[in-house]
C-alpha cells in the first residue's frame, strides 16, 4: 500500500495512522485461532522526512502509543540537496527516537542485505514500541557524484549515466532495460502474494464460519459501506432552545456510537472543547479497542494520522481542534482532498470575534481558504439541526466540519 505523500513527512504521519488502525482493527476483530487482521507498517523515509516538524509530531505519538508494528528504515546518506546534512541538521537522531520510546538499531553498509534483513525482523520482535533502523547510505551509489548533492536533485548527464551503467555491468547503450534477472526476482513476488492471499482467504473462510456477525461487521466496514438505517438514530432538536454546535455534535456522536462503530478518533487536546469524545468508549492508549484517540497537542500529526487510517479501510476516522489551528493542519487536510480520502476534520470555534484568546484566535481568512482546496467540501452547520445534517452527510464521504 502506498499513500500520496508530496509535502516532506506527510508519508511519516499516515503511517502512523495506518499502524494505528491495524492495532484498533486487530483488537476489535481478531479472536484465538484468527488473526484476520495482523501487518506491519513501512516507513522508508530520508533527512528531510526527519528535518520536518511532522516527523516529530508523529514519532512522539507513535511512541507514546506504542505502535510495536510500525517500522521505520531511515536512509542516513549525511547528503541533503544543499549539501551536507551537517550545515542543519546535527542533533543525535538516534537518541531522538530512543526518547521518543522507540527501539533503535543501525545498519553501517546500505549493500549488507543479510544485516538490513536480520534487523527487520528483530523489530518485529519489538512488539511495545515503534522501530526506527537507520541504514548508512551512499546517495547514487555508483556514479561518478556518489556521495555528493550533485546526485540528489541534478539529472546525470550522458557520460555520468553511463559510467553508472557500467560500475552495475550493464550495456552502456542501452537505456529502458529491465535485466531478466531483475524481471524474474520482482514476479516471484507474483507468486508470494497470491499464496499469502490464498492463505489469508482460507483463514477468514473459517473465521466467517464461527464468528458470522464479526465477519459480517468487519467486511461492510472494509467496503466503506454504512450500516443501512443508521441515520435514523441522528436525533432532532427542538428549534425553541438554541444549543452549541459543538455540543449538538457530541449528542449526535453519542446517538450513532453504535450505529457506525468504525467511527474512531479524537482531538488535538481539545476534547473538553470541541466535545469529540465517546463517553462510554474507553482510551485507545489504554485499550486499543477504544475509539478514543488522544492526539496531543499536534494538529498536523493528528490530521496525516487521520489520512492514514482513511486510507487503510475499515475506519471512518476524524480529528478535532479549533478551527483556527487549521493553518497547521493544512498540508495534511490538502493531501486528504488529493488523495479523496474519507478524512473527517471537525473544527470549533470558528467565530470571527472570539473573546477571551484574542485576535491569535480568530479565524477571519481560515473559510476562505479551505474552501479554494479542490476536493474539499466544508460544511459550517449554523444551528443543531443543522450540525445533525452535517455530520450525516460527513459520514459518507471526505468532509471538513464545523
């Protein structure tokens, strides 16, 4: 599975997101003799992925989370497209993720496989804590600028990539060519994953004979289908007493809580504000069946996590924060439209002349500005009712609301 990524550390936070659904999604499902849901998360990422402020915010979650099934192989070639990593970039990375609660490992030679191997598989031993295995690299092994920035945002010109042809052992005059050595190691895969499919679809054969209504559950959810009458539990309010928005939505989550059990997440430590918690649902950290998610405060972190869960199946995942901390989301909530993922942002708060926090905390651009992303809808429910017909809708389909 791939995700768009663009924006530097965008890939880092949904993965994050995605081992955070298989973990909700394998305690929820998966009974003795059935583990229907059970992967690992892969990172492949570089400096500028570490550089970014996202990366941070995603580690320190995953760690605090304890995601044993995400793994991180990071390309330590010291080279960053201006030059050496050195001139901004100095801090221990290693020490950085051991902080972070990580299990930490380094492989000294990019060409050593038999070392990169036997380090994945220690991390997937590690089951309490996310890996990070930082590989030394040489960036364009090979040609004649290994080593150097040259090779890192400059195409090679003719001579540089046929010097490079030849350290390999390929025809210098040939350019497009897939050796059949190459051609057939990739189609073993072929083969792999059709016997692995056939494998996962015997053990879900006998998982569906014994626990029908899970299976049944969990294939509806996996097909992004909602349970049908669901909306009928959305309740009305009466138009005499005027309430919140963000308080007509937290009944509405309350009142759908059972009818639509994949909806899953949280706030950006802001859920006694914007009222996106699940009274009767225990602590994702604590309980991983638990639909509650507690982000932190990282707007951005918490809405790529969000795009990762999405993209995964089986959730309908949201995060919530006021909606002038959009700004930080932003990249994030781009990607999602990008992408037509089924991400549902929830933002309060967005009056103009918010009182007590100041002009820091007045949205007076923030509409305007979600609402030029392509692919984004924004819905700005004005009373309960319509919050009720906001979050109805919202469920269907990638939404932005407040």
């Amino acid at each position: 599975m791939e995700v768009t990524t663009g924006p530097l550390g965008q890939g880092f936070g949904m993965a994050v997101g995605l081992a955070i659904a298989e973990k909700h999604l394998a305690a929820t499902y998966n009974r003795p003799g059935f583990k229907v849901v059970d992967h690992h998360t892969y990172i492949l990422c570089g400096d500028g992925d570490l550089m970014e402020g996202l990366s941070h915010e995603a580690a320190s979650l995953a760690g605090t989370l304890k995601l044993g099934k995400l793994i991180v192989l990071y390309d330590d070639n010291l080279i960053s497209l201006d030059g050496p990593t050195e001139w901004g970039f100095t801090e221990d990375r290693y020490k950085r993720f051991e902080a972070y609660n990580w299990h930490v490992q380094r492989v000294s030679d990019e060409n050593d496989l038999d070392a990169i191997e036997a380090a994945i598989e220690v991390a997937k031993a590690v089951d309490d804590k996310p890996s990070l295995i930082a590989v030394r690299t040489v960036i364009g092994y090979g040609s004649p600028r290994a080593g150097t920035n040259k090779v890192h945002g400059e195409a090679m010109g003719p001579a540089d990539a046929a010097a490079t042809k030849k350290f390999f052992g390929f025809a210098e005059d040939q350019s497009f060519v897939v050796p059949d050595g190459a051609l057939a190691n990739w189609r073993e895969a072929v083969a792999h994953g059709t016997a692995q499919e056939a494998e996962w679809n015997e053990l879900f054969a006998g998982y569906k004979a014994t626990f029908p209504e899970l299976a049944a559950e969990f294939e509806r959810t996996q097909a992004g289908k909602l349970k049908p009458g669901w909306e009928k539990s959305i309740p009305s309010f009466a138009i005499e007493k005027p309430i919140a928005t963000r308080n007509a939505g937290q009944q509405v989550m309350a009142a759908i809580f059972n009818e639509v059990p994949e909806l899953f997440g949280g706030a950006a430590d802001l859920t006694a504000s914007t009222k996106t918690i699940f009274k009767n649902s225990p602590h994702f950290a604590d309980d991983p069946t638990g639909r509650n998610v507690f982000f932190g405060v990282r707007e951005l972190g918490m809405c790529a996590a969000v795009n990762g869960m999405a993209v995964h199946g089986g959730l309908r995942p949201f995060g919530s924060t006021f909606f002038v901390f959009s700004d930080y989301a932003k990249p994030a909530l781009r990607i999602a439209a990008i992408m037509k993922a089924n991400s549902l942002f929830v933002f309060t708060h967005d009056s103009i002349g918010l009182g007590e926090d100041g002009p820091t905390h007045e949205p007076v651009e923030h509409l305007t500005a979600l609402r030029a992303v392509p692919h984004m809808t924004d819905f700005r429910p004005a009373d309960a009712n319509e919050t009720a017909a906001a979050w109805r809708w919202s469920a269907a389909g990638q939404r932005s609301l407040r």
